[in-house]
C-alpha cells in the first residue's frame, strides 16, 4: 500500500522567502488554501537556507510545491507575482484641512 502522505524539500533561493510567505504568512496560508492537511514550512530569518519545505497529503504537497515553484520563476523572470497591494483611507476632513 502506498502512502498518502509526503515530504518534499524545494529550493528556493532565501531572498524570495519573504515573497512566498507574504505579510503575516497571508500568502502561504493562501498556497495552503482548503488543504487541511498541508503544511509549509520557511525558514526563519536568521536561519540561511534556500529551502522551503512543504509535508502532508501527497497531492496537496505537490500541487503547493508547484505553485511555490512557479512563484519563484515568475519573481526570477520579473513578472510581477511578488506585487503587494496597500490600501489606506484618508479622511476628508484631514484632507480639507490643508487647503
């Protein structure tokens, strides 16, 4: 009988880490996404490894492995998957006490 689970090991070059993680781990929970059974782990900071690694349902790893994969080409060749939106609100009021 096969086993169900896996453990995969992906190279990832360190500098991409934060980009595949994203702002308090939104984009790692979102490569995880209804996967229950998967997890991703990255490094911390300090520690200098260019690995990512990624354990749980055989299918939901690879499929995450995949997409992590594809992130890094597309960060490598300057598509713009690494781009992070940031919104703000002004009040009018703060506005219209300028002019």
């Amino acid at each position: 009988m096969q086993s169900k689970q896996a453990y995969e090991v992906v190279r990832i070059s360190k500098q991409y880490h934060p980009f595949i993680s994203g702002p308090g781990g939104e984009t790692a929970r979102r490569l995880v996404g209804e996967r229950d059974n998967v997890r991703i782990n990255i490094p911390p900071l300090s520690v200098l490894k260019d690995e990512i690694s990624v354990a749980g349902e055989k299918e939901g790893v690879l499929a995450v492995i995949q997409e992590i994969s594809k992130m890094q080409k597309d960060m490598v060749s300057g598509k713009d998957a690494c781009r992070h939106e940031i919104s703000f609100s002004v009040m009018i009021q703060t506005i219209l006490s300028f002019f």
